[in-house]
C-alpha cells in the first residue's frame, strides 16, 4: 500500500471519475424510480433547497433513491454575486445536507438571486464587471472550504444585460475562472440561447473556457417566443442544435457528466429516459472522437 | 454599480407595476434606486425585456403558492392578484425554501381576509387547512428519548414532532378534495389533530371537546396525563367520570396504534393555570 504525499492531498483531481448521462429528480416520477425497475442513468441530480430543514416523504425518498444511485446536487439560490454575503444560516443549512448526500462537488449559478434579505426565486444576470469578478472569485475560493468539497459555477442564460457591461460574458467568465479554484458546471443550452439572444458564436464561446474545469455539463430544452428571443424552459425537447453543440463540446472536454433537466411540462418518465438513450448514444460518439484525437495527438 | 443594479431589479420584481412606456416611471424606478447615467440609459433601453424577470420570478412565487393552496387561491379568484401585489410589495420572501413562501403569504394575508366583506369567511380557515397539511407533510422530526412503556397518570405524554392541534370555525376539513369546487362548507365549530402517519401521509382526527382539551394539553402544554384529563373534562363541561377515563384510554391507545404517540415523557414545564391555551397554527 503506498501513502498519498502531500502533494497527492493538495491536488485532488478536478474532475471525478462519474461520467454517463443522469437525469434531475422531479418529485413527478419520483414514485417510479423508487419503486420501478433500476433506472438506466448513471446519476440522479437535485436541488437541496427542495430538502433543506424538511422531513417526511421526499427526504425519506431521497435517502432511498441514494442507496442505489448517485446523487449530484445543484443549488438554486446561493446568490454567489450579490453584494450580501451568501446567507450564513443557509450555507449552515446546506453544509448539513451535503454532508448527507455526499455528492463529489456541488454547484449554484453565476448570477444573483437574492437583494438584502430578500430571496429572488429566480437567477438574474450580474454586471460583466471586474467589480463582480472579483467578489464572485473571492467567494468561490471561500465556498470550497465552507462547503467540504469542489464547487462548480454553471453560466446562466440572460435575457438582457443589466446595464452597461466592462467585459464580454466570455471575458467575465475567463476572469473568475482565472481568479477562482472554481469548478465549471458547463450549461451548453444556455450557451445557445445566449448565442441566438446575443448573437454571439457559441463554438468560439465554449472554445474560450477553461474547458479543464468542467465537472458536468447541463442540456435542457428551450421555447422560442414570438419576438424571436429564446426562453431557458427546461419545458421542452432539448433542440438539435444543442445536441449538435453538446457533441462538439464532449469531443473537447472528455468525459464528464451530462445531466437532462426537465422542469416544467415534466412528461413521463419513459420519454425522459428515451431522451437519456439519445443523450448516451450522442455522448458515446463525440467521446470515440475524442479517443481518437487524443490517441493521434499522442 | 452591482448595488443600484440589484436593488433596481428586486424593485422590478416586488414593486409596483411599471408600464413599458411609463418614461416617468422608469426614470423615478433608476433614480430611487440610485441607478448610475451609464447604466440608466442603458436599463431604460432595454426595460420591455427586463419586464421578463419580473414576469419569470413573480411566476415562480405564484406557482408555489398555486401548488400549497389551490383551492383557497381558485375561491379567492381575481382578488388574490391585489393580494399577492401586496404582498410582495409589503412582505417579499425572506427564505430559500419556496415551501416557506406559504405560511409566509398566510401571515400577511389572513388578518386582511377578515377584514374584507369580499373574501368568504370560510377561506381563513381553509387556507390555514391547505398550509397545515403542507406542514405537518414536512415537518422534521427529531430524535425522543421517551419511555415506550404504559402512560402514568403523574408524567407527560410524548407525540410526533409532526402532529398539530387545530380549531376551525367552518368544517372545511370535510370540503371536497376537488380543486375548483365552489361547495361552502358547514358552519361548526371542530377541532382536528393533524399528524403524518409512519408511512408519510398526513392523517385527519375530528376531536370531540374532551379530546380536544385533552390532546391540547398533553400535546401544546406538556403537562401530566393527571392534569391534561381535568382539563379535556373541564373543556367538555363533563365531570371526569369513568366514561370519559375509558374514552381517554381508547383515543391514546388508538394514537399509539397510528404512530402519532411514542410514550411518556415527564413533564416539560411547570403545569400552567387552567385552561391551558388551545393550540393553533398561524393567527
């Protein structure tokens, strides 16, 4: 047996060895998975705020689900850029939670969801500034010791920019990743929707990140309004061009996990589970390609 | 400016409507929030598509309070937009739990209910119904260190952490489950003990006087089983008489049986003067 030096503890590897397409947990087909026959998903993903503090059905549930699954967490209202500091009582409150599930990291997103004591329920847009780097940065450095395990950032969708920005998005991003240990949570749809809304590259895009730091990787399903702008629904089929994208991405990245959410208009889930079988077959092609890039580069 | 920029955006989501073409409007919204000129024209340019976030955040909350009272939000129709307006404005979410948002939107909205001749007087108590049963679904129940052994007249009583004791002044209990049902409910005056049962399911005890008094003092004052059965006798305006001792036996041997009581405890507190409160949740 050898023992690990301190430079093995220092350098935890980034990137887990859990790949595989996974599916977030909605409280619709909860039932079926706990009493269904095993699912073929390589992880369930959830939200802890939907567990924080509560006891009955879902948590019990949730302490079933865990016993014959992998569980990743993703958080919904960390606020990681708002000028208050992320709630303590909360950061208390999810350190317990964690401890329990054990996920290898957690995640929130890039964006701001409380103001003052206020919670927003919903992920609004930060400034592309250096002023929000670097608070972002400072407390993404903070939240891998507070949390006991890797963080990860996922990028939002915004719909508008809220006021006038320093920085491009992919420059913000460049700047926290650059001044933070922070993991990145890669959503490839937002990605896209961002692209059509902002008319940006999406290719060039994801080429600019640190695609090393990327832990999971996020796909879901947008509507397109009236008016042309794309809406982040997580309500419908995820769109060619994004499975397209998220190939591409894979071929870059490696293997990592790829998670489907589906939220809204939530179907059974035996075409959730077929559009898990599409994500697989996709997953495993861009990953051949990524073998053999790899092999030929060598 | 983050600051200006966040607390402009919490304005649009919580404050008053602003109209898209109100220039008024947005200009007193920049400058009460203290939205920098650069950052202003650029806000003002862009304001019909900032209007989503107001669209998407209120969508959610709304979305929370449909899920834990739907019927009391169909029977309240239109009316519950100006107090869900009101609301937000007076009182916006405070937690990261949306499951808090109800009780928190209860304790604003149901001193008004009383207060206005639009809203039936039976929604107070069929909303505090539909809040409740998200609770006791939901409460934590921590670890007992009680004695699974027979009740003594001369110790407490120890119950689930998820049981509560209500009184309603209409029967909305017995209301149908249907969600856009218009049914009013019997006036009469009831009291329940709400509990989850082992298995997760919230479980519904109409309770006659005795139990009542009874429950409420074992279950909300802690108090010994010697005392609480003088109170649930003093309640029942009865003489505590072998008849009500045999019922008493029964009903706390059946809530044993459902998984709603542990066993004894001693008493938790000094026993408080008669009668001891009944046990409500929210006003």
């Amino acid at each position: 047996m050898t023992t690990p030096s301190s430079s093995d503890l220092r350098e935890r590897p980034a990137r887990p060895r859990l790949s595989g397409v996974g599916l977030g947990l909605r409280w619709e087909f909860l039932e079926e998975v706990l009493d269904g026959p095993e699912c073929p998903v390589a992880f369930f993903e959830v939200s802890p705020e939907n567990y924080l503090g509560r006891g009955g059905y879902y948590p019990s549930a949730l302490e079933r689900i865990r016993e014959r699954y992998p569980i990743l967490t993703h958080g919904l209202t960390l606020s990681i850029g708002g000028i208050r500091e992320p709630d303590r009582a909360y950061l208390n409150a999810l350190h317990t939670e964690l401890t329990r599930l054990e996920p290898p990291w957690h995640s929130d997103h890039l964006c701001f969801s409380s103001a003052g004591a206020h919670v927003l329920h919903e992920l609004l847009p930060l400034q592309f500034s250096d002023e929000n780097v670097r608070r972002v940065a400072a407390r993404a450095r903070r939240l891998e010791s507070e949390l006991g395990r890797p963080f990860a950032l996922e990028n939002i969708t915004y719909y508008v920019h809220p006021g006038q920005p320093e920085l491009t998005e992919l420059e913000f991003l460049q700047r926290i990743f650059e001044q933070s240990p922070a993991r990145l949570l890669l959503d490839v749809n937002n990605v896209f929707v961002n692209s059509k809304n902002h008319g940006t590259d999406p290719r060039a895009f994801i080429a600019g990140l640190p695609l090393e730091r990327v832990v999971e990787i996020h796909v879901a399903g947008h509507r397109v309004q009236a008016d042309g702008l794309l809406l982040d629904t997580h309500g419908e089929r995820i769109a060619d061009p994004v499975l397209e994208l998220l190939s591409w991405t894979l071929e870059r990245t490696g293997p990592v996990p790829i998670l489907l959410e589906r939220d809204n208009d939530v179907p059974a889930l035996g075409e959730l589970l077929a559009e898990v079988a599409v994500l697989e077959g996709i997953a495993q092609r861009a990953l051949a390609r990524h073998a053999e890039h790899h092999a030929s580069s060598h | 400016m983050q600051a200006a920029i966040e607390s402009a955006l919490a304005d649009l989501v919580f404050g008053p409507e602003i109209a898209q073409g109100d220039a008024a409007g947005i200009a007193s919204w920049l400058a009460r929030n203290g939205v920098q000129e650069a950052d202003a024209r650029a806000l003002s340019r862009d304001f019909p598509r900032l209007q989503l976030y107001r669209r998407l955040a209120r969508g959610n909350l709304q979305k929370a309070l449909e899920d834990t009272l739907p019927r009391t939000l169909f029977r309240l129709g239109p009316l519950f937009e100006s107090y869900f307006d009101e609301f937000l404005r007076v009182m916006p979410p405070v937690s990261h739990c949306l499951r808090d948002l109800t009780p928190s939107f209860l304790s604003f909205a149901l001193p008004r209910f009383r207060g206005d001749e639009r809203v039936p007087a039976y929604l107070v108590d069929l909303a505090r119904h539909e809040a409740l049963q998200v609770e006791v679904a939901s409460l934590l129940g921590q670890q007992k260190s009680h004695v699974a052994a027979e009740l003594s007249l001369d110790e407490g009583v120890l119950f689930i952490d998820a049981a509560r004791l209500v009184d309603y002044e209409w029967a909305v209990h017995r209301l149908p489950e249907d969600e856009s049902s218009n049914v009013v409910p019997e006036r009469l005056a009831v009291s329940l003990l709400v509990y989850r049962s082992p298995e997760h399911e919230v479980r519904y005890l109409e309770l006659g006087p005795f139990a009542a008094g009874l429950l409420a003092a074992l279950l909300t004052c802690g108090v010994s089983l010697r005392t609480a059965l003088s109170q649930g006798a003093l309640r029942a305006g009865r003489p505590l008489d072998d008849e009500l001792l045999t019922r008493a036996a029964r009903l706390l041997s059946e809530l044993a049986t459902r998984g709603a009581l542990l066993g004894k405890s001693p008493p938790a507190s000094p026993e408080p003067p008669i009668p001891c409160p009944r046990s409500t949740i929210l006003p």
